[in-house]
C-alpha cells in the first residue's frame, strides 16, 4: 500500500438512492459517499490485493437495487458492492426523512448513533427531523451536537419568531427604556464634564472617569485637556484599563452559541495577557522612539491616553455581546461590524492622542506610529529570543545535574 498526499483526484461521479451521490478519489483509491447537503455518510476502499481493494478506479454507477457497480482498469474487472446492515440504516433514514416520516427518520438516525456516536450527519439528521416536526428546540439540541450553526440558526429563528409574537408590544417598550436610559447617562456626563471644566481644582474620581466620554467624542480638545488640564488621571486610566480586560473575559465567556460553537474554555489570566502585553508594548515602544524625535509626552502621558482610548471597546462589546445571544448567523455580521468598529474608533484615538500628548503633525504622528509598530515587533522578537535561550539553558543545566546524579 501507499499513502496519498495532497488534493484530491476526483474521476467519476454516480447519483445513488435517497438523492445520495458518490465520488471516486483516485489518488486514494477510495470512494466516498454524500447526502444531498454535501455531509459525508460514509468512505470504502483501499490498495492492496485482498478481496475488494481496488488499484485504479476509473467508473462507478449504481444499480436500480442500489448495488454498487465500480470498474477498475488495472484488475481489468467490475467489482460488486452491497451496502452493510449500518449503510441500510442510513439510507433508510433518508428515505424516511425525504418521504416526510419524520418519526421513523428520527429512530433511524438514533440507531446509527448506537453504532457511531461521533457521526455528525445522524444528529443533523435528527436535528432536521424536530425541526419538520416543529420541535424547535430539540432541533437546536442536536444541531447544537454536531456544531451546526446554520441548522441551529434556522431553528432559533422559529423560536425567536414565536417570542416576539407573544411579545410584540414589550419589545418596542424595551428598546425606547434603553435609549432613554442611555441618552440620560451620556446628558449626565455632558453636565459633570461641564461642570468641571468651569469649577477648575482638583478633580474628583467621578469626574476623572467621566471625562472619558468627553475624550472619545471630542478627541482634538479632549486629549490636550487630559494632559495639560489634568482632567484625567492614572487611577482612572487604570480603571478602563481593568475594565477592557474583564469586558474581553465577558465576551469570552457571555457570547452567544453562534460566536462560540464549540465553547471554547477560557481564563481571566489569558485576557489581561492579551490586554496589558500589546497596551504595555506599545506604551513603552512609543515612549522610547517619541523620546528621541522630541515627543512631549512622558510615559505616564502616554499611558493615560492610551487607557482613555480603550472606553469605545468597552461601550460597544458589552451590548453586541449581550445581543450575539439573540441573534441569527446572517445577522451576526453586524456584531461583527460593530466590534471592527470599536476597534477602528480606539484605534484613531489612540492616533489622535499620541498625535496631541506629543504635540506632532499629522505626518510626524504617523511615522512615529509606523516606528512604533516595527519596534514592537522588534521588542517582541528580542523577548521570544531571550526566552528561547534561557528554556536551553535551563534545560542543559537540567540534564547537566542528572547526568552528575547518575554517574554519584
């Protein structure tokens, strides 16, 4: 025998029972069988000289009885195949499910999983069943088992469907509570900022906070105020800082079944690696380069600025991650496009802010942006370098002392 790499030969093509269609890999020698929806059902064939292994298959068709009919051109012969007691099974769960016996289908389907728990295409196949049956969620049990989001999503609309029509007047209701509350929260911190501005002084830790939303809405004047006004400070930028961090884990953890299929495990500890390394990198990157193209801003200005610049990522991914739970997979583009733009709004703050902190042109900005991008780059090869040599060197001295302990 040999083992075939690479894509695929396909050579001939035959249409079976149950709109069943079967290929012929001929660079594996193997003949693989699908469902109408492209699931495979299941594979045979192989090289070698024992009965039924084939050496070139070149044609296949099936009978009106369902037997398999292949030519081989080497063996110069046609070989005839029978389905098996588990190939019966799955085929007389399509026919079943095709002739709208959703019942049958469904105890068909179950017991193939007897015989192969791990088989996708049986709790799809059951999936579909409940669905045409109308028991939607049931249906989103079993797509959910084989990680189909476009059968679980199709089945969620049923049930969103059937929600809404059973709450039509309070979704409205809801929708204008949130925008109200929303539109007096962001009135409230218009009136504390202003308030601010006017009564000079120290500021209070509320304030601090709260001229956040200044910053992200007013960037030009909102960054010069953070840092020759002192508008903001340290422990407040360590707080958004902290913030992002759990509003990542959130995500992580909150998102809805569409965004998360396979419920990925995740940790608070990899988000605040996943936060605090790039802030961090970038924070010290820039500082070093600014500082020798006479940037103005210290560190901790840059800090600051940059913490200040993460509220939209905040103030968008918990509302788009509360609504991925509620959403269908043709609608979760638009989460998506509001993360992207979360992320290009942080962005251009964190531009505008080294822009003012540092008080360059809008070219110089973006060649020191440019530089510190290729300086953490640098940065982080320098760090998996020396780490790499630090796990050798370990590791010798490791060996190097059992070695001694052996040989005493």
């Amino acid at each position: 025998g040999s083992t075939a790499v690479g894509a695929s030969k396909i050579v001939d093509v035959a249409v079976g029972p149950e709109k069943t269609w079967s290929i012929i890999d001929e660079k594996r020698s193997k003949i693989f069988t699908y469902d109408e929806q492209g699931n495979l059902l299941f594979a045979f064939g192989d090289f070698g000289n024992q009965l039924g292994n084939l050496e070139n298959i070149e044609g296949l068709c099936y009978t009106s009885d369902g037997k398999l009919l292949v030519l081989d051109k080497i063996l110069d012969n046609i070989t005839v195949y029978q389905r098996t007691e588990y190939g019966d099974i799955i085929i007389r769960a399509l026919a079943n499910q095709n002739s709208r016996q959703y019942d049958r289908a469904i105890d068909d389907w179950f017991e193939i999983l007897k015989r192969n728990s791990n088989f996708d295409a049986a709790y799809i196949g059951i999936g579909d069943a409940y669905y045409r049956n109308g028991e939607y969620a049931l249906a989103q049990e079993y797509y959910k088992a084989a990680y189909d989001t476009e059968g679980w999503s199709k089945a969620y609309a049923e049930i969103r469907k059937e929600w809404i029509g059973k709450y039509v007047w309070t979704i409205p209701i809801f929708i204008v509570a949130v925008v109200l509350i929303v539109s007096k929260l962001f009135k409230k911190a218009g009136k504390i900022n202003k308030q601010a501005a006017i009564a000079g002084g120290k500021r209070t830790f509320v304030e601090e906070l709260v001229y956040g939303f200044h910053v992200i809405f007013h960037p030009f004047d909102g960054f010069w105020d953070l840092k020759h006004e002192k508008r903001g400070s340290l422990r407040a930028a360590l707080v958004y800082l902290v913030v992002t961090v759990f509003v990542f884990f959130y995500q992580a953890i909150g998102s809805g079944y569409l965004v998360n299929p396979r419920e990925n495990q995740t940790s608070v500890f990899i988000h605040i690696i996943g936060v605090l390394l790039p802030i961090m990198l970038w924070v010290i990157s820039n500082w070093c380069l600014t500082t020798l193209f006479e940037g103005e801003g210290s560190l901790k200005d840059i800090f600051i600025a940059c913490c200040y610049a993460l509220l939209p990522v905040v103030l968008i991914f918990i509302p788009t991650t509360i609504a991925s739970n509620f959403v269908l997979l043709e609608e979760l583009d638009l989460v998506n496009v509001l993360n992207s733009f979360a992320f290009i709004w942080a962005g251009l703050l964190i531009f505008s802010g080294m822009m003012i902190t540092h008080d360059y042109t809008v070219s110089k900005n973006f060649v020191t942006i440019l530089g510190t991008l290729v300086a953490m780059g640098f940065v982080m090869f320098v760090a998996i370098l020396f780490t790499t040599l630090v796990a050798k060197i370990v590791s010798f001295i490791a060996n190097i002392v059992t070695e001694i302990g052996y040989r005493l």
